[in-house]
C-alpha cells in the first residue's frame, strides 16, 4: 500500500529551500573549523609537536564541508524542480490556448519559471521528466496484469491484447489532453436534467456516527436495496450536519445510475444521478451551505466530487473510492481517495492532478490489489466495493500519522444528540427538452 498527499510532488519547495539554507550554514561551520585547525597547525609546524594527525582531521572536516555544501546546492536545484512542477501544473489546471482572464497570470508563471531556469539550468528538463515519469506510471499494473492470464483467454479468440491496449490508449492520451477526468476550480455542470423519481429504501447500516474511513467506505450503498443513503446529525447546539453515501454503476434498467448518467458526469453535463443526490440531500433536511461528508464508489464518487465543484454545501470531507475523475478541492475539504492501480476506472482521472486536491491532511491511498495475472482479471475484482471497503480497512489499521487528521475530522460527529438514517433508491424519468429539470438550489 502506497499513501501520499496525491499529486506528482508532494514537497514544499520552500521547506526545501530553508533546509538547503541550514545545510548550507552547517557547511560554513566545518570549513570554519577545518580552517581553525590548519591555522592552529600551522604554528607548531616548527616544534616537536606533531601536526600531522591536525591537519588530517582538517582535510577530512573539509571534505565533509565540501559534500554538505554540494548537498546544499542539490537541494536548491530540487526545490527549483519541484517549484517548476508547481508551476507547470498550475499551466494545466488553467488550460490551454491561453484564455483572456489568464494571460496575466500565464505570464507571471512564464516569468517565474524563466528566473528558476537561470538559477537552475536543467531544471526545467527535470520538471517535464518528472511529470511525465508521473502520468506514465499510472496504468502499468493494469496493463501487466492484462498481458497475463486474461491475454492467453483472449487469444483463443482471436483476441490480441497488445493490440487492444495500442487502440485504446490513443482516445485515452486524448481524453488526458483535453482535461477529462479533471475537475478544476471554478468548473460546473452544464445543463439540465429531469427529476428523477425518488423512492424510499432500506438504508442498510444503522445509525452510528463512522471514525474511519474504513466506516465511511462500509455505509456505501451495494445497489441491493437503497443507492443513495443520506446521515443526518443534530449536534447538541442545534445545528446540523451530513453524511453522503452514493454507490457506483447499477444494471437495473430504470436506475439514475446507469452508464449514460456516468459519461454525462464525466463529460461535464448534469444526470438524473446527479439530481438525484441532490433531491436526497433536501429531502434529509440539508439545505444550502449545510456542513457535508461526501462519499462514494465509482460513479458515485463521481458525483460526491462534482458537489465539491458544484459549491452547493460546505463539504468538510470527501472520500471516493475508484472514481474515474479528480476534483481540486481547494484547501477546505480534506480529501481522501483510494484507487487500485490494477481497476481500470480510475485510469480514466489520468492520474489525477499534478497537485494535491484538498486541505492539508489530504491522503491519497493506492495498491494492488489482486497482484496475480489470471484469466480472472477480466471480471474486474479490483473495481468492487467490497475490494475497496477492504483497502479502507487496511488503511485504518496502518500506522499513517495522516489517520490521525481524519479521525479528527469524524470525531465530532460522535456527539450528536440524533443520527437519522433516509435510504433512496431513485428511477429514471423521461428526459425533457427545453428549460425544464433544473436542480435542486
């Protein structure tokens, strides 16, 4: 299991620089004393004092200086790496052609990155490896796994999964290009679409404030009864705050939560899925500006982090598993998101950000989670709930310092006077043209 801060560098580049700053002062101070010690010999050069094993020290203290003081500069060319990084990324999140209400902001970054090029020549070389070091490994275990036992199943039927892997990563490398799979700030969904049919269901879980991720990721609906389950809190003061569970894909005909709803959500355009969250959310009590704790698999994490985009509630936090996008959450929501790097879904966020996505504490949890390549593979085991309700736990079992900022962030819910549990399981309804749907605000 790999844990991280998400992103392609998770480094502060000014902590760096103030560390490379403490090397450097500690570098002056061995030469310093290095030359205290030759000037010290020196004078005794001529008595029957031996200076030898001085000024041997000497040398090999000032070797030592010399190797600091060259650590010192490595950690300067890193932090302009790393900072060019930044920079590069911030290029991305805006989106190119360069657009009117950027061009000041474009050339700014252009500056900066020419002034860190100078200082560091090579640097900027370093950032674009770096960065694409970062998206290309993304997909690898997929692809190996692929090229396995489900290649040789495959083949019987006249089936070549090298080939196949050839032709789908041209639509992929465009679907990175264009920005699909990334949410940016500022980025809404676009149009309409008809209200959904909201039936009532057996929520599953009962009623119990979660303190893990482990207990967030377990309350995700299965489909078998309810897709939607909505937690409502009353704290001791009155106020309120909620719990947003979604699930992922569902095969039923007449669920909101169909394959057409998934390419509306990931092209940008609003679904009856998404409308439907929205009408369970009021339907629980929640209204405008409501504190929030989204979560949700697959499709349904899809749809937790188009309403961190959305900015109809104060999302506190986020938590998906196996979604195919990447919302930047800016620095309020802390940010959880798990992803096995042999489930193909999460492929489709090509990697995600260059850049950490939420608060500080934000964590990004990623393994393999079925490594052996079998005929099995293509039945998917790594994009199952289940498979990532057991990677949660995993996770909370470890001993990640980060699990301790999400537990602080759940533990107050472990208050409330009242938990009330609202289980949904909405159906689609006609589409209809025109200005008619809407949302829910």
């Amino acid at each position: 299991m790999d844990v991280g801060h998400g992103g392609a560098v998770a480094v502060d580049p000014e902590e760096l620089r103030g560390l490379a700053a403490r090397v450097t002062a500690d570098a002056a101070r061995l030469e310093g004393a290095a030359s205290e010690m030759r000037a010290a010999a020196y004078p005794l050069a001529d008595t029957l004092i031996p200076t030898s094993g001085i000024l041997a020290a000497a040398g090999h203290i000032a070797q030592e200086a010399s190797r600091t003081a060259d650590l010192a500069a490595a950690m300067r060319f890193a932090a302009d790496v790393y900072e060019l990084v930044e920079l590069q990324a911030r290029v991305l999140m805006l989106g190119l052609p360069h657009g009117r209400p950027h061009d000041d902001l474009l050339r700014s970054i252009e500056q900066r990155a020419r002034g860190l090029e100078a200082r560091s020549p090579g640097a900027t070389e370093e950032a674009e490896r770096m960065l694409v070091e970062w998206r290309g490994e993304h997909g690898r275990e997929f692809e190996r796994q692929l090229r396995g036992g489900p290649n040789a199943l495959l083949g019987m039927f006249g089936i070549s999964v090298p080939r196949m892997l050839a032709f789908l990563s041209f639509p992929m490398e465009v679907l990175r290009d264009r920005g699909f799979g990334r949410i940016p700030p500022g980025q809404r969904l676009r149009g309409r679409a008809a209200r959904p049919r909201m039936l009532p269901a057996t929520p599953g879980a009962p009623a119990a404030a979660p303190r893990s991720i482990g207990d967030m990721a377990s309350r995700v609906p299965d489909g078998s009864d309810a897709t939607i389950r909505v937690e409502r809190y009353t704290m001791p003061d009155g106020s309120r705050e909620f719990a947003l569970y979604v699930a992922g894909t569902q095969s039923e005909e007449g669920t909101v939560l169909d394959w057409a709803s998934n390419l509306k959500l990931y092209v940008g355009e609003r679904s009856q899925a998404y409308e439907a969250v929205e009408l369970a959310l009021r339907d629980a009590g929640a209204g405008p500006g409501d504190p929030l704790h989204a979560v949700g698999f697959s499709q349904g994490g899809m749809i937790a982090s188009w309403l961190v985009a959305e900015g109809g509630y104060d999302v506190r936090t986020l938590v998906t598993l196996g979604a195919p996008v990447e919302a930047d959450a800016g620095g309020g929501p802390l940010v959880v998101a798990l992803r096995h790097d042999d489930d193909p879904v999460p492929l489709l966020a090509g990697g995600g950000h260059p850049h950490a996505t939420g608060s500080e504490g934000t964590v990004l949890v990623e393994r393999t989670y079925d490594p052996p390549s079998t005929p099995a593979d293509l039945l998917l085991p790594a994009h199952r709930l289940d498979s990532y309700v057991e990677t949660a736990r995993e996770f909370d079992a470890s001993a990640d310092p980060r699990l301790e900022g999400v537990r602080d962030r759940l533990a107050h819910l472990g208050e409330a006077e009242t938990i009330e549990v609202f289980g949904f399981r909405p159906e689609q309804t006609p589409e209809r043209s025109g200005r008619e749907g809407g949302g829910s605000f």
